[in-house]
C-alpha cells in the first residue's frame, strides 16, 4: 500500500468510535501534505511498515499543531471525545484511559480495517505502549524480588489494610480492600517547602506516584498491573527501583522498614 491508497482507504473509512472521524480527516490532511520520496520513487515500497511512526507524528500534529486545520480537527477530536487530545506514547502526560482508548480504537482498529493487515494493529500497539510495557517489567522485577521475598506475607499478615515504608527517596504504601491489593510508589516533587502542605493536622508534600493493583492472596501477583501514574516516566521507573535496591534480605531488617500504617487509604 501507497500513502495515496492510504488516503483513499482514510476517506472512505467508517468511523466506529469516537474521534476516529476527527483523526481520519486530519490524517487525510496530514498525509496530502507529507511528501514521502520512497513512497513516490518506488513501486515496492510498502507504507504499513511505518505506520506507528507516522501516526505518533500525525497524532502529536493534532495534539500540539497550531495552523488552522491543526486546530480544527483538534476542536472536532476534542467535541467527539469529550476530552483533550492525549499524548499517546509518554506516560504520565495524559490520562491512561484516554492515551489506551486512542492507542487501540482510534488509531488501532481503524488502521486494522483499511490496511487489512492484523500485525500493523500489534506493531502500533506495541510502538505507542513501549513505556508501559518497560514500566509492567521493572514493576514485576519489584514483585519477584520484594513482594515475593517477604513484603507479600508480612501484607496478607497484617491486622491493618495499609502498610508503608521509606526507600531511598521513595515511599512505597499498600492497601488491601475487597480482595485487591494496591501498591503505590511515591516521591516529593521536591524539597522546597512550597511543596508541603497541612491537611487534618498532617504534614503532605506534593508526590509523584504511580500505582499497581493486584489479587490479594495471590503470593505470586502474576495478574497486577498498572492503575494510574502521576508524574514522568523516569521517575516512575526510578522509584521502583529505589524499593528494589533498598529491600533486605533479612527478615527483622524488613520488619523494621515496613510497618502497619493506618493513614494509607486509597485516593
């Protein structure tokens, strides 16, 4: 397939969802106006290869654009979603939902269906998730050598729902609610004391977080994964790892660092 077989395929897609019409129209744009020299020169050159990177591009256009048609069809994508137009590769930088639903629907099952091709719809998927899927890994490298080396039981044992303990920089809390376990792993934005604040008599800083949730009882916790995060993905990452480097071995060493903290909840 050709960009202009593309473009052809674009105008007479279908829309399903929301804001595959929106997108549609300004690929179409955004494709007219993009000259490709292999597309042009060569008869066997196939665009579906670069498809991610061209609609990472093409989405980032849409998002952050500020010529007139760019700010058309972002009002158009933004009146069909009912929100913003999300960063569709960095996590923390947009709502998971909306980063998912445009990753899968929007782009995804639209390109699936005029392509033909069900790869280019797993090659888009795993191109525009590459952060969640390093953060998923680093977060079950945490689950194999903390909550599997002593964090699980001492959780599943405690006579409260929520636990926390000090890493490094970084704060890991869980809390244990209808069968869920959440683990959340937070650091203070920064040391300025503009960034505490006083609630219920209570010293807060303002966090970066990121949390999981999986199955309580489950001493392996194979089918956690990501809630939400707030805040960068380095960060994200680093603070994981702060756990990871900080756990001890032995058994009264991790009595001492994690304890029963009734002030974790959820939210």
């Amino acid at each position: 397939m050709h960009k202009k077989e593309l473009v052809v395929g674009l105008k007479r897609f279908t829309a399903q969802w929301k804001g595959q019409r929106a997108f549609a129209n300004f690929l179409v744009h955004y494709l007219e106006n993009l000259n490709i020299p292999n597309d042009e020169k060569y008869d066997f050159w196939s665009i579906e290869s670069y498809l991610p990177e061209l609609m990472v591009d093409a989405f980032e256009q849409l998002r952050t654009g500020t010529d007139d048609r760019a700010v058309y069809f972002r009002q158009a994508y933004e009146l069909e979603t009912g929100h913003e137009v999300p960063n569709i590769t960095d996590l923390g930088a947009s709502n998971l939902l909306d980063q998912g639903s445009a990753v899968q629907t929007t782009l995804g099952f639209m390109l699936k269906e005029i392509t033909g091709q069900d790869w280019v719809e797993h090659q888009l998927n795993t191109y525009c998730n590459a952060q969640k899927y390093v953060l998923q890994q680093t977060f079950d490298k945490f689950l194999r050598l903390v909550y599997r080396r002593g964090l699980g039981e001492m959780a599943d044992k405690c006579d409260k729902r929520g636990m926390s303990g000090k890493f490094g920089e970084t704060q890991l809390r869980t809390f244990i609610m209808a069968g869920r376990i959440m683990f959340t792993f937070a650091r203070c934005i920064d040391k300025s004391k503009d960034s505490y604040y006083k609630k219920d008599g209570e010293v807060y800083c303002n966090e970066s977080t990121v949390s999981f949730v999986g199955e309580d009882g489950d001493p392996l916790c194979l089918n956690a994964g990501i809630q939400s995060i707030y805040g960068d993905f380095r960060t994200a990452l680093d603070m994981i790892e702060d756990v990871i480097r900080c756990w001890p071995k032995d058994l009264k060493e991790q009595k001492k660092l994690y304890k029963a903290d009734a002030k974790v909840a959820i939210g």
